[in-house]
C-alpha cells in the first residue's frame, strides 16, 4: 500500500512538471537543435532545397574578417557595459541603503528606464541625439558648450554613446538587486566591528562584500549573457553603424541570415556563440563555487 502511494506520487510530480518540461523543449531545445543542424548544411532562406557542407560554414565565418570585428566589438560592449552598470548600480544600492524616508519612491523612480520597451527607449534616445533636431545636441550648442551640434550617433562617439545609454538602461536592475542583498547583511556585525575599532572601509571589505559577493557573481553571469547577445538597443538606434563600429556578433548573425539569406551561416555564428558562453558562464560560475565553499 505505501508503495503504490509512493507510486502515485511520484506519477503526480511527473505530471505537475510535465508542462514546464515541454514548454522548455519547444521554446529552448528544439531552436539550438535546429541551429546545430542548419549550421552543418548550405541552407538558404529563399531556397527550399539544401545539402549538407560539414563544416564549411564554420570555416567561412571564422575566417571573416568582419565576425572578428563584430566579435572583438562585442567584447568590449559587454566588458565596458557590466562595469559601468555594476558601478552605477552599486553606488545607488549603497545610497538608497542609507536612505531612511522615502527610499521606496527613490527606488521606483530610478526603476523607470529597466519598466520602459526596449523599442521605446531606443528611439526616444534617438530623437534626443539626432544630430541636426535632436534635443540635448542643441542644447549644448545654445549653452555655447559647442559650437556645431555634436554626432552622437556618428563616427567614434556611436559606439561610446551606445555604451552609456546600456549602462543607464541595465544600472537600475543591478541597484534593485544588490539594495536587497545590503539589507540581508547582519547588523550586528557592523557593530562588533565598530566596537572593535574597525574603520568604515574594514567593515565594507570584510563585512559587507564577503556577503553580497554572490549576488553581485550571479548578476554578473546573468547580464553577461544578456549583454553579449544583446540586440534590440544597437540595431535600433544605429543598425551596427555608422561603418560597422557598432555592429556586434548577434547584428552581424542577424545581417548573414535575414539580410542576405545564408541561414547556414548564421546559424554557425550563433552556435559559435553560444560556445562562447557556455565557456564563460563556466568560468564565473567556478568562481561563484570557490566564493560559496569559502563563505562570508
């Protein structure tokens, strides 16, 4: 009898856990299964037939020039993006975990940008920056801080501006979740530190980092990711421009196979991709495992 309860249970766990399972292989699985396959043939979006080329197509693309420049922008978009947004993000969680009255209005106004589509803040910076009807260009022009409408959208300040705008939009998702880790930290710590004369910077090091690390190596895993295949912001507001300085590997994956109809291709450059990520995601998360053996 307690048998066939135990039976039962366990078919009733399956059956709980069965949707989730084929929501995963439809909307996760079948998509990289299919990216591997399509990657190992010559496939074309405009014709039906196709055959298989092994690997050629990962051949071609590593010996473009243009993926390692779209590859070696991509690294410094997301290197340059995670430190300013882990920078932005913690400052504000240290501020608004000083802040005794008001910090709930304080945090839903600074949650604004992360609320807001990525299409809506894409073309709104866009109309702030334009060039010739742009609104911050001409302000400083009118505060006579330049004496022609900057481009911000143009030449070497595209790929810094795009930079700026990422860190604004993905600070505010940093704050709210290192704010919460702050608040976890034992008080009581603080004060028997206090009490043994440490400083404010020793209890900082040795107190308040040792706690929230994690959190902070887990963000960093998950916005690495985000960041890297990152496309909505870049292809909105420049589409890789002006002359490829902004154009990163999801762009140019995206140009191989939508634009000149290689899916073949573009299907190796997202498995090559996702290689890439599998191998730093490792690296963090041995890091992450080394932190939590040591604990705070």
């Amino acid at each position: 009898m307690q048998r066939k309860k135990r039976m039962i249970g366990r078919l009733t766990s399956w059956l709980f856990v069965l949707p989730a399972m084929l929501v995963v292989l439809l909307l996760l699985l079948y998509p990289v299964l299919s990216s591997i396959f399509y990657s190992f043939t010559n496939k074309n979006l405009i014709k039906p037939a196709y055959d298989f080329v092994g690997l050629e197509n990962y051949r071609h693309i590593l010996t473009d020039k243009a993926f390692w420049q779209a590859f070696f922008t991509n690294i410094k978009w997301t290197a340059v993006s995670l430190v300013g947004q882990v920078a932005v993000g913690f400052s504000g969680a240290l501020a608004l975990n000083r802040i005794r009255r008001g910090s709930g209005i304080y945090r839903t106004l600074l949650i604004i940008p992360w609320a807001f589509p990525s299409i809506v803040l894409a073309f709104s910076w866009k109309w702030i920056l334009n060039g010739v009807y742009g609104y911050l260009p001409n302000l400083l022009v009118s505060l006579g801080l330049c004496a022609s409408p900057p481009e911000f959208l143009s030449g070497n300040l595209a790929f810094v501006t795009l930079v700026l705008i990422n860190i604004w939009f993905g600070a505010p998702l940093m704050m709210v979740n290192i704010l919460s880790a702050l608040q976890t930290v034992p008080r009581d710590q603080y004060e028997a530190a206090q009490l043994d004369g440490a400083t404010s910077l020793q209890s900082f090091l040795y107190i308040t980092i040792p706690h929230i690390r994690n959190v902070i190596g887990l963000l960093v895993v998950l916005r690495t990711i985000w960041v890297f295949n990152s496309f909505d912001i870049i292809y909105l507001i420049t589409g890789g421009g002006p002359a490829n300085k902004t154009m990163t590997v999801p762009i140019y994956a995206y140009n191989m196979g939508w634009g000149l109809k290689q899916l073949g291709q573009s299907s190796a450059v997202t498995v090559l991709l996702l290689i890439f990520l599998l191998v730093v995601c490792s690296l963090y998360f041995r890091l992450l495992n080394k932190w939590e053996k040591e604990g705070p």
